[in-house]
C-alpha cells in the first residue's frame, strides 16, 4: 500500500508539537522545584494534622482541603506543568498512531520510530509514578533527558515514512520491538530517580552537602522505591524481548546471538539489571550501592539506545538512522 503523506506529515508536526510542550512542562516543574519548597512543607504539615485528626475520630487524610494540602504560585504553576505533560503525552500517541496509519505497520521500523515510542512510554511511565507517589515537582528532572532524546531523534535520527526493509517484515517486529520499547523506555525512570536518590542520601547524611538542592527532593526512601518498584516492572518485559530478538535472529540470520554491538550492549545492561535486583533480593543491597548499579543501567541503556545506532556498524543497522 501507498504511503499516505498526509498522516505522515500531521505526525511530523504533533511530535514536535508535544516536544514544544514539554519544554514548556520542564520549564514549569523546575520553577516549582526551585520555588515550591514552602508550599509542600505546608502539605505535609496539613497531612500531618489530618492524621492525628483521623487518631481523634476526625476526617480521612484525603478530605484535607486542597487549599489546605497545596498552596503558593509555584505549586499552581507545577500543576500547570503537569497538565501540559498529559497534553504532550497524548499529542505524541496521536503521533505515534497517525505514523503507523500513515506506512500501514507497527510504527516503530527505524530509529526514528523507535525513539519516538521509547519517549512516550518514559511519559507514561513519570504520569503513573505522579499518581503513586508526591513527586510532581521532580518531572523537570525526567524531562530533561525525555526532551534532549526528541531533539536528537527529530534531527540527527528523522527518518522519512517509507515501508520496512524485508527483513523487517515479520510479526516479530510487533512482538519483540515492543517489548523493547517498553523495557527501555520505563528504564529511564529509575535511572533518574537513582541520581537524584544519590543526592538526597548524601544530604541525609551530612546536611551540608548539596543543601540547596537536595533539601527540595523526597525523602531517599521514596526515590529508592520508585527506583526499585519501577526497575521489577522494565526487567521482565526487557528480558523478554531480548529473548524474542534471539528467536527471531536464528529465524533471520540463523544463529541466536551473534555479538552484534546492540545485541551486546543490550545484553550488558540485562545484566546490570539483573545484578542490580540480585543485589536487592540476595545481598540485602540498599542505598548509594545498589543507586549506582541502576545508573550504570541507565547509561547502558542510553548507549544502546543512540550512540550504538550512530556510530557503530552491525546487522541491527537496517533499522535506519536516515
């Protein structure tokens, strides 16, 4: 089938649409995590009065009024911050949707593709954790890589709609690039939230370090579990699709592994993972130990995910870079 221009181009412009936007949320959120230390002192405190009101027959902590609970310009502007993000968010799916509608496929056959789906399910991934846990004011911080990624994937890695080289042309396409899509982009997550739990633990430990900022971040112990909770959720489903790229290598290529450089890297970091949650489990690991095996991660997974697909030369290069 024809490749529908129009869709393609309408897919153009509402990913860079939702990048536009998310500059804009960055910007928000960080004026929230620079100004805003105030207003969530205030929240804690009126959740610290709710409780002891809940102690004495009083009303349930959720019935705390808003006002109450969350107050000052720079909590305002942090809502307004992640409201845009839910509109950025959606504005990429839409992208994401009229570029498979547009080459009548999986939307994710070169790097471009790739990177743009990577992206939205970090999003996806940062709204769920808003919802679970008090760190809005920290979205500015998973931003921050969400948008240098789009920049680099909407020049140095745009790529044309066009229809999937043959060997591409397989239902594991959907199966394992998906897989891999999801496992890496929630990835990015607690790579974040292990870095800014480096700075937060260190200040716990001796106020004088980083004060300035590692005073506004959560509690160590919050970053830790987002970090842990959100890394159990990306392992099973990225092992999953490195198993799936093996069956369908022998399938293509016969053999199962071939020490491609992405293959390798891919590998790498399954292994650093799998060492990180090891560690976790066996070893009792916590705190700036275990942090820095999920930032080792992070960086393999972001090596992976661009500079292998710059720079070097292998048999995953048919995904395309332009």
């Amino acid at each position: 089938m024809p490749i529908d221009e129009t869709l393609s181009t309408y897919s153009d412009w509402l990913y860079t649409t939702a990048a536009a936007i998310y500059v804009v949320a960055l910007m928000f959120t960080l004026i929230e995590q620079g100004f805003g230390a105030k207003g969530r002192l205030a929240t804690e405190r009126a959740k610290l009065r709710a409780r002891e009101l809940v102690g004495a027959g009083g009303p349930p902590v959720e019935d705390v009024p808003a006002a109450q609970r969350e107050v000052g310009r720079p909590e305002r502007i942090g809502r307004m911050g992640a409201s845009l993000l839910v509109l950025g968010a959606l504005l990429q799916l839409t992208a994401i949707v009229l570029r498979g509608l547009a080459v009548h496929r999986a939307p994710w056959g070169n790097m471009y593709e790739y990177g743009m789906a990577v992206t939205f399910i970090t999003v996806l991934t940062w709204l769920i954790v808003m919802w679970k846990f008090p760190v809005r004011h920290l979205t500015g911080f998973l931003l921050l890589p969400v948008v240098i990624l789009m920049f680099i994937n909407g020049t140095l890695l745009y790529t044309t709609a066009a229809p999937v080289q043959p060997a591409l042309q397989s239902y594991w396409l959907v199966i394992h690039v998906s897989a891999a899509i999801i496992g890496s982009g929630v990835f990015l997550v607690p790579g974040v939230a292990s870095v800014l739990f480096l700075f937060r633990s260190a200040h716990e430990k001796d106020p004088t370090k980083f004060a300035r900022f590692a005073s506004k971040l959560p509690a160590a112990d919050v970053l830790d579990r987002i970090a842990y909770r959100t890394t159990i959720f990306a392992f099973p489903i990225f092992t999953f699709g490195v198993l799936c790229g093996a069956v369908w290598a022998e399938s293509a290529w016969g053999r199962f592994w071939g020490w491609d450089p992405k293959e390798t890297c891919a590998f790498i970091a399954w292994v650093v993972y799998a060492a990180y949650l090891h560690s976790r489990a066996t070893a009792g690991w916590r705190g700036a130990r275990a942090a820095v095996i999920n930032i080792v991660g992070f960086a393999a997974m972001i090596f992976n995910l661009f500079f292998v697909n710059l720079v070097s030369v292998g048999l995953h290069s048919y995904a395309g870079v332009g």
